[in-house]
C-alpha cells in the first residue's frame, strides 16, 4: 500500500482512538460505493459492542438518526467525490459534531473538502490492488478494531493486507476463464439474479445494481440468501438464470440452503463459492473477511466478459451524470 494511504488512514484511525464513548459507526455513500461498505460494517458488527450501519446517503441526510452526534463515527465514500447525497450528508454527520471519514478517489473533490479525515484511494489504472477502495477500507476497519479494542488478530489483519494484492491477482486468473465462459452464455439473458448473505452481501448487491442494471441494463436484484424462502423462491425455473454466492463465513449455511433448493429447480446457476478461493497466507480466522472483498473482484471480471460479449462498455449511460435527477 502506498505511503500516503497509509499515513491518512493512520491519522484517522488516531482520530477515532481519542473518542472514547462511541456510540455508533454511519457508513454512508450511494449505490457502489454504499455497497463497498456492507463487508466493513459486518466486520464491524461481528467483533465489537458498538452498533454499525449502514445508510444510502439521502435516506441519512433526510431521516438523520438520533444517535447522531459528537460520540458518532461516521465514514462516508465517493468514488468521484461529487455524489451530492454523500457531500451533504458528510456535511450534516460533521454539523452534529460526528467524527467524519471520507474515502475518495478524487482528492480536492467537494467531498475531499468536506471531511474531516479524508483517505484517497486508486482504481483500476493502479496495479497494486493494496491501494484499491475495498481494501483500503479494510485497512481502515482493522485498524479501527485494533485501536479500540486491541486484539492480535487485527495485528494480524494488518498484516494480511499486505497480501491481498497477490490474492487478487491470483483469483482473477483462477476465474478468467470461467467468466468468459459466462459472458458467452449469458449474454442474451434478459434477467440475472444475484444471490448471497453475510460480507457477500454488499458484493452481490453491487454486482446487481451497478454491474448489471446501470452498466448492462439488465434486469437484476439482489437477494439475500435467508430472505430467498420468503418469497424470491417462487420465482425460481429452470430459464431464471442465478448468480449464488457462497461465502465463507458464519453465515455460508444461509447460501449452501438457498443453492440445494435452487439447484434443484434450474441448471442455470453460477455458483461462485468463496471456499475454492486462493486465499494463501490469509489466516483461517479471517479467511471469511477477506474472501468478501476477493468476491467483488472476481464479480467484477465476470461483468467485463458479459460486456464484452454484448458489445456494451460498462461507460455507457442513458441517464447517469447525463440528466437532471
Ligand atoms: O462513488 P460515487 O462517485 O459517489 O458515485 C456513486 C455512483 O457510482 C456508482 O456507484 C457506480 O457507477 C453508482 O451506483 C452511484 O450512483
């Protein structure tokens, strides 16, 4: 990981360290990069007291929650750091006194300017992948953990870091094959379903609503694999092509029910199961944390191929940045 990335998430890390009675931890930001923090919030959320949610930007700025407030953290990202839900909702989070956050790739952006704590991060033009947002924000949740509540296992998360940049690179070649075989047989599809729970979650939502429906405009929705039996299910035929992810984490029972009953139902599912990830060097108990960010990864090769296959950039708008909304 670069040198500055590190040094500014150290200085906010440093920052949240001196509050001592947090209250509450806001992950705020629109669609992917809403998305990008579902996996932060369930590390969150499975090793410490303090709650951690996560809020489309707008919803937060209209609803604002009343825990909201000088013991709140509140970690806010924007890609291009100009969303005006997250710039304002950032505003209002440091108006009430919260300690903000903000992860970007844009510095000097609206939303760079806006933060207290802003941390930059690179996209796909930067080769290290140690410097890309996911794990960028792991970074900065492990560190958080361990200043707060100091532990050798976020020591050694830290450490894991490190590595991610060859486990991504080595999980993209393991499925480069595979996803061009599901841009060619999916190309035509009108329809494509995701599926996951846990730290997948946010990857399989992302993949839904970004890759498929804004880049691809095909119709799609995330289903959370506990919430498939009340009602999705009945959807399921043998032409309902479906994307299930299984994690590795506490929650893999909830996606191994949902893919036996599906599979029995229809042969089109992709199954992209978390346990064959290459996750050398990574910790057993904390294979499960990792494997979510190497999840949005290998998702994201398999939305180029569809792409490339269909003839339609993941660039192209019809509406986005073109038209007032
Ligand atoms: O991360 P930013 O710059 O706030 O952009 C948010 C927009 O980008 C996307 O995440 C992906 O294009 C959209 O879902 C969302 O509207």
């Amino acid at each position: 990981m670069k040198r500055e990335h590190m040094e500014q998430i150290n200085t906010a890390t440093k920052a949240v360290q001196v509050k001592k009675n947090i209250n509450h931890f806001y992950f705020v930001a629109c669609g992917g990069s809403m998305a990008l923090m579902m996996p932060a919030r369930y590390i969150l959320d499975c090793e410490c007291e303090i709650p951690a949610t996560v809020y489309t930007a707008n919803e937060f700025v209209h609803r604002i929650p009343k825990a909201l407030g000088t013991d709140s953290v509140v970690i806010t990202c924007s890609m291009r750091g100009k969303t005006p839900e997250t710039v304002e909702a950032t505003r209002l989070a440091k108006e009430k006194g919260a300690l903000t956050i903000s992860l970007s790739h844009n510095i000097g952006s609206p939303l760079w300017e806006t933060t207290e704590y802003p941390i930059h991060y690179d996209w796909l033009d930067e080769p290290d992948m140690t410097n890309h947002n996911h794990t960028i924000l792991h970074c900065l949740i492990f560190k958080i953990l361990n200043a707060i509540q100091p532990n050798e296992k976020y020591e050694r998360a830290c450490r894991c870091i490190d590595k991610m940049d060859g486990i991504f690179k080595a999980n993209i070649e393991k499925y480069s094959s595979k996803a061009i075989e599901f841009g060619a047989n999916y190309k035509r599809e009108k329809v494509i379903y995701t599926m996951a729970s846990g730290g997948n979650y946010g990857p399989a939502y992302s993949f839904a609503i970004c890759l498929l429906m804004e880049m691809q405009w095909i119709n799609s929705n995330a289903i959370h694999s506990g919430e498939y039996f009340h009602g999705p299910f009945e959807i399921t035929d043998a032409d309902v092509p479906f994307i299930i992810i299984k994690g590795i984490d506490k929650s893999r029972y909830l996606d191994e029910r949902a893919y036996s009953f599906c599979k029995k139902y229809t042969n089109k599912i992709v199954l992209i199961d978390a346990a064959d990830f290459d996750m050398k060097d990574i910790d057993e108990d904390l294979k499960g944390y990792f494997a979510s960010i190497v999840t949005g990864v290998v998702l994201r090769g398999y939305a180029d191929a569809l792409a490339d296959h269909r003839g339609h950039p993941l660039t192209v708008r019809r509406y986005m940045w073109r038209m007032e909304y």
